[in-house]
C-alpha cells in the first residue's frame, strides 16, 4: 500500500514538473528530426544486434554521439529488457533528472510512466517504469536491499570515465551480480559500460577481455590557443576573454566558459551584465549552468537567442561530458575544478580548486566542435598544460570511503576482498573502517560486522556521520531539530546574496544569527521559513533560496519517513541549542577545530583540525569576525582556496568532546 502511494505521488509530481519544465521549445517532429541525425541513429541495427549477442561490453563515443539518451531507448523499441527494467546510471543527479525529462519528450510519454528517474529524495518512477535514470549512488543504495539487482535485466554504467566511487564500487556490484544470476539460473543480467574516451584497456580487462565497441563521432576540428603568459586570477582572465571575443566574434557564436562552482558563476554572471552594458559587441544573454540550479533553469541553455543575439554559458565541469550543447562555437578554458579530496591518514575532508587533467582540457575543448569548427581558449599556458596528468585521479583514491564501506558492508559484502577495478589507498580504507568504528557502525574494523546502530545508519540516505547524528538526536532530546538541520545541510546553500546587494542581504540576515554559529542560523532560518505563509514572497524579502529551502523541506520530510520507520522519538530541545550541537558533535567529532596562538591574531583567528590541519573560519560564516575567537569549534566543510577555510562552523565546549566521543577524543590527545 505504501508503494501504490508513492507511485501516484511520484506520478502527480512528474506530471507537475513536466508542464513547468517543458515548454514547446522543439516540436515533436522536430525532436525526431534531431534524433535521427545522431551518430547512434545510422548504426543501431547493429547496435542492437551487438548488444543482442554479449552479455556485457564496452561501447565508446564522443559526447553528444547520442549514447545515453538513445541507446535506452532503442533497447526498448526492440523490448530487449523483457520483464524487466533498463537502469540507466549518472554521476550527476542533474544529468540524471534533465535527460529523463529529455527521452520522456522523444518518446512522446510522460514522466514517471515509461521512462522516469531516481535521485536521492526524489524517486519519479512508477511499477510501469522500463527506462530508469538514475544517479550511481541510488543504485548502489539498492543494491544494499537487492545486491543481485533483480528488477533489473539491463545495466548502464554510464560516464564511467568520471569514475565517481558509487559507479567505481558498481562496476564490481554488477560483475558480481552477473555472475551469480548465471551460476543460480535466474534471469540473465546484461552489463553495458558507456563512456566518453576513456582507459578501455583496464575496463576490458576486468571485464575478462568483454568487446569494446566504438561509436563515430560527428565532430568538427577545433583550434586551441593557450595563454601566453600565466594568469593569476582566473575569473578575471575569463572576463577579459569573453569581452575580447565578444567585441571580435560573430553573435551567431555562442561562449561556453568552464568555472569551478554556483557562487564564481554567479560574480562572473554578475560581472559581465555589468560590463556588457557599456561594452561594444551584440547583445547577450548569460545562462548559469551548474548541479545546484533548477531543472527549468537549465532548460535555458538549450533555448535559442533570437537572432542577432550572442548566448554566453557560465558552467561547472557538468557541461564537459553529461550534457551537450549543441550551439557552441567558441569554448573558454579556465583549467580548474573543484574537487573533493580527502587525506585518508588524517581524516581531513577538503573542497579544493585543483587543475584539471588534460582529458579533461580536450573534452571542454571538443563542446566548440559539435556542429561546426570552432575554438577554445585555454586561460593556462601549453607548458602548464603539457605538465598537467593526463587524467584525472578516480574518486576512490581521493574521497572519504566511509559512507561507500558501509553500504557494501551492509549488502553483505566483505569490503577488503571486493573486486575493486582500482584498489584505494590502504590508508583510506583503514581509516574509514577506523572512523565507522568510532562511529559505532561496526563492531571491530578488521573483519567488520555491522552492528544494530550500524545497520539503522545504512537505511539513510546520507553520509554515515550525519546518520549518526539523527540516531543519536533522541539521546539528546533534540530530533526536531536535528531533522531540519541535516535537512538544510543536504541542500545547496538558502542563503541568495547577489553581488550587488551584498550589504543589504549581510543587513537582512542579522536577524537570524545564533551567536553560537552557522547551525543554529541556518535552523532559525528554517524555522522562520516553515512559519512564513506567503514563502516565495518572504524568501526574496529575506534574500533566501526558495528552491533550495523547498528542497531541505522535502528532504527533511524523507529523513523523517526513515526516523519513523525506525520508531525513534521526534522531540524539541527548545532553547536548550546546546544539546543539538552536543548531537551534532556525536556524528561529527572529527570535524573540530581548536584555536593556535593567542586570541585576537590579525586576518581571522588560525585554528587546528583535530586533524592537524590550519585553518580560519569562511568570510560567509557567521563566526568570522567574532572576537574573542571561541577556542573550540565545530565545522561541516573544509575548503581549499588559496587558504584553508572551515565552512559552517558552531562554537563547542571543549570537554564536550570527551563526553560525546571519548574513543576519539583519547586517539586525538594521543596523536598531538
Ligand atoms: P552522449 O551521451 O553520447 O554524450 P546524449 O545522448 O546525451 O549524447 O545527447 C545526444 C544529443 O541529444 C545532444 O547532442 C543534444 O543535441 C541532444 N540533447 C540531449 N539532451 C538534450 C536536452 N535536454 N535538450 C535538447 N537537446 C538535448
Ligand atoms: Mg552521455
């Protein structure tokens, strides 16, 4: 009864979303027009017999070849999934909602029916459902309940160049699920791995020498030029670059420039409105393309300009291979990406702007030659390009392991003799297996079982850590609480503060500040969000993110589903906010910092991780200019710019760490 329910909400929502986000920008016939000129198109019959004969392979091709929204499709024509489902995966839960919505349209049926997707908080399929996209990660989750995938009789993996951790670990999921299918007689499962150019001679090999099939692309040459000198600041270089082509290029040629995230393609974004206004050249449209930004949002990108009119795309690095643009004539480079890393011997999590590999410099490249010549401009030099790798480090060498252990421990796997295609730094694993422990996820991190708790951390749907947090939130009385706060902490930021409004937005927040730190802002300003009636209007009022404050209330409402399930008590601390930070300390005692030094030290106080890591707390955090500085504080995110930043940060008592994790505690004192 609870699925029946589910699917017809899931149906309503689709149905919503679907006259909201497609608007009659292409006619059906023109759509079927488009998808018969794909490079997929021509060769699909025997594609098909291809994919008709092996039970797994490789097929290779050039973005925007028409691999991930077509071939699902085509497999369905020739209704080669028999009883069963298509799985579609993505690294990217945009990627995996927009091209649902995409081949939902092709096929000229709604969403959620025939075709549908799965991301984390959002499941928009139904028992009819045949062609499901859906992120790496969401597969990996039902292979905890299912690690055979037995709804399934076809598996994707696509963009598995990306080499995300989830699509790492899945790789082995699937061989492994292949061959037990095999060996018990039941339903055979057919194993796809789909990617951009990729290292095919480790895939081949671990899938036991499995055929590699290429597709042609249809790509036009593209000019590379590099700068001549080294740029120091590269969105100012960007901005130089797009005004400089702007003023030369014909409009008909739309930019598409690579930057690192929402908040820099917001200044860029910013920037340019500004200059454009007095800068010679046609007129412009600039569309934001980044995870975090509505799916309606993103539909502008593919939206035409009227003619006469230039369309200059700001994107993160999901516009290097998940999605394609096909109006891009001229690419503009910076060379950086912000990535996740993680040190695994200390423990330390780290957004970072790093430079890209040269794979990823020719596929930005290649998105200026999809439909005619074109050119990028790389704003680095051919020396720091040729000294560049030639690509990138695969996640599971550089990303907390945790939360993907736990998951493989609890669909029964033995995590150190999983057939891993790339075997993680010991270091890394050790220490994710230290950290569940420390946890209380497991029993004992050398031959680890799951215990009770641990078992109840792995039907959330987030990291094990804030898991923790809501398992231990009754302790303290503070589930409440505790529910909006990882809530809000599982969306993009709620807080909009356009650049030219910076002060007002900075007057306007002060309302909401906890003096204890960002947690208990970000609760108050939830809080003050579930009050508001007309939201939408109080949100731009508030200078808040409506879409991403709606989304925390979703989220919330799911986590709740879980809390529920598991019989634990939803009860409010009040004004007591220090037992929430006690509770959020239970989960993310390794995230503490300690102030160096004496108090009051000039340009924002130094702290030291438990790590061992210096850093100062964020600018955008309400602690930052707090003098004294507290001498402990807790802190959800570190980043890595050009100096070490601590992201949502709460001030803590120093023994509380004691109490809430003893084990912890003693191995941290010991350490330093
Ligand atoms: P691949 O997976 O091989 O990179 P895709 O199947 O994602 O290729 O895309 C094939 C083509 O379909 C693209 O080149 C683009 O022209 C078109 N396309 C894909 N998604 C959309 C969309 N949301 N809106 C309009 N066109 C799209
Ligand atoms: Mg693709």
């Amino acid at each position: 009864k609870e699925n029946a329910q589910a699917n017809i909400h899931v149906l309503q929502n689709g149905k919503e979303k679907q006259t909201k986000v497609l608007p009659k920008i292409v006619s059906s016939e023109d759509i079927q027009e488009a998808r018969r000129k794909l490079p997929v198109y021509s060769v699909r019959g025997r594609l098909i017999e291809e994919i008709k004969k092996h039970q797994t392979m490789i097929l290779i091709g050039e973005t925007g070849s028409g691999k991930t929204t077509q071939i699902p499709q085509l497999i369905h024509e020739y209704r080669l999934e028999g009883n069963g489902a298509i799985a579609i995966t993505q690294p990217r839960r945009v990627a995996a909602i927009t091209i649902a919505f995409r081949v939902a349209a092709e096929m000229n049926t709604e969403i959620g029916a025939i075709v549908g997707y799965c991301v984390r908080f959002e499941d928009v399929t139904s028992i009819k459902t045949k062609v499901k996209y859906m992120t790496d990660g969401m597969l990996l989750r039902e292979a905890i309940l299912d690690p055979l995938l037995k709804r399934y009789s076809i598996v994707i993996l696509d963009e598995a160049h990306e080499r995300t951790v989830s699509t790492d670990v899945l790789f082995g999921i699937v061989k492994l699920a292949q061959k037990e299918r095999n060996e018990k007689k039941l339903n055979p499962l057919k194993v796809i791995i789909m990617s951009a150019t990729m290292d095919v001679d480790t895939f081949r090999q671990y899938y036991d020498n499995c055929p590699v099939i290429y597709l042609e692309g249809r790509t036009y040459p593209v000019t590379i030029y590099h700068s001549k000198m080294k740029q120091e600041d590269y969105q100012y270089a960007a901005v130089c670059t797009i005004f400089q082509l702007h003023a030369t290029t014909p409009s008909s040629h739309d930019f598409l420039v690579f930057l690192t995230g929402q908040e820099e393609i917001e200044t860029v974004m910013y920037n340019i409105k500004q200059i454009a206004k007095e800068a010679p050249g046609p007129p412009i449209r600039v569309c934001p393309l980044y995870a975090g930004l509505p799916a309606q949002k993103q539909l502008q990108v593919w939206k035409d300009t009227p003619p006469g009119m230039r369309k200059i795309i700001l994107a993160t690095n999901i516009a290097e291979a998940s999605v394609t643009i096909p109006t891009i004539k001229c690419v503009i480079d910076t060379g950086v990406v912000k990535e996740r890393t993680w040190c695994g011997a200390s423990g330390a999590e780290r957004l970072r702007v790093s430079t890209c590999s040269q794979a990823a410099g020719w596929q930005r490249a290649g998105r200026a030659g999809r439909t005619a010549a074109g050119a990028a401009y790389r704003l680095y030099t051919a020396a720091d390009f040729a000294a560049r790798p030639l690509h990138a480090t695969p996640e599971i060498a550089r990303c907390p392991l945790a939360p993907t252990i736990l998951l493989l421990i609890a669909a029964g796997i033995e995590p150190n003799t999983f057939p891993l295609i790339e075997t993680p730094p010991l270091d890394s694993v050790k220490s994710s297996l230290l950290l569940l422990k420390e946890l209380g996820a497991i029993d004992n991190d050398v031959n680890p079982k799951l215990t009770t708790l641990g078992k109840k951390m792995s039907m959330f749907p987030i990291d094990p850590k804030y898991a923790k947090v809501l398992l231990s939130a009754p302790e303290y009385n503070c589930l409440e609480e505790a529910l909006s706060l990882v809530a809000v902490l599982s969306s993009e930021n709620i807080f909009y503060s356009p650049m030219h409004k910076r002060e007002e937005a900075f007057k306007v927040k002060q309302k909401f500040i906890s003096p204890l730190g960002d947690h208990l802002t970000l609760l108050n300003v939830y809080k003050a969000f579930c009050k508001a009636t007309l939201k939408k209007q109080w949100c731009k009022e508030n200078f808040l993110n409506h879409k991403n404050l709606s989304y925390a209330c979703e989220v919330r409402q799911q986590l709740l589903t879980v809390c529920q399930r598991l019989n634990l008590s939803v009860s409010s601390c009040g004004p007591a906010t220090d037992q929430l930070l006690k509770c959020l300390l239970s989960g993310l005692f390794t995230n503490c910092a300690w102030l160096r030094g004496g108090p009051g030290m000039a340009a924002g106080a130094r702290y030291v991780t438990g790590a061992g890591a210096a850093a100062s707390v964020h600018p955008a955090s309400v602690l930052h200019a707090v003098r004294p500085s507290p001498p402990a504080l807790l802190y959800s995110e570190m980043l890595h710019t050009r100096r070490t930043y601590l992201l949502t940060v709460s001030v803590i008592q120093p023994q509380w760490l004691h109490q809430v994790a003893p084990e912890y505690a003693r191995r941290c004192r010991a350490s330093r």
